[in-house]
C-alpha cells in the first residue's frame, strides 16, 4: 500500500491485482482507462457525504457509503496509474 493511501483489504488485494507500477496494457486500452471516472451523481455524494463527515453528523450507512466511493474511487486510480505507465504518461 502506498503511504498516501488508507489501508483497506478491498484496496490492498485490487492493488496486487493491478500492479499500477507495472506496464502492460496496450495504448487503445490505456487510453480507455484514462477515460473513466466516477459519474458527477457519485461524486457530488461523496462530497455531502465528506462535509457532513466533517460536521460529525455522519451515520454509520453514510460512512459506509463514503468508505465504498473511496475504495472505488481509489481502485480507478490504481487502473489509471497502470495506464499512464503503460503509455509514457506519468501525470495526471
């Protein structure tokens, strides 16, 4: 697991799965990784969610809720690392 990111069973299995620090993909596939994204609907969420974490009125189905968009959300990123090595392109 990297330091910036929590540790998470879920994250450190598709981590090991995906071995962003590896290439392997073609630049078609690459490309298409890069592409994806959580929809606005999920992210607009997940930042009431975060706010309302922050004010502390948070239950324990939206923290579950908020800790499932961030595995998700941390899983693209593992994919999107794999893609950009796999094409030369190590930043964002």
């Amino acid at each position: 697991m990297t330091a910036a990111t929590p540790s998470h069973p879920a994250l450190e299995i598709w981590e090991r799965a995906i071995a962003p620090g590896r290439k392997g993909l073609d630049e078609a596939a690459a490309r298409a990784l890069l592409e994806i994204r959580l929809s606005k609907r999920d992210r607009d969420r997940a930042d009431a969610l975060a706010a309302k974490s922050c004010s502390g009125h948070l239950t324990e189905s939206e923290a579950a809720e908020l800790e499932s968009v961030r595995t998700v959300g941390t899983a693209l990123e593992f994919l999107k690392s794999k893609a950009r090595r796999s094409i030369g392109k190590e930043t964002r």
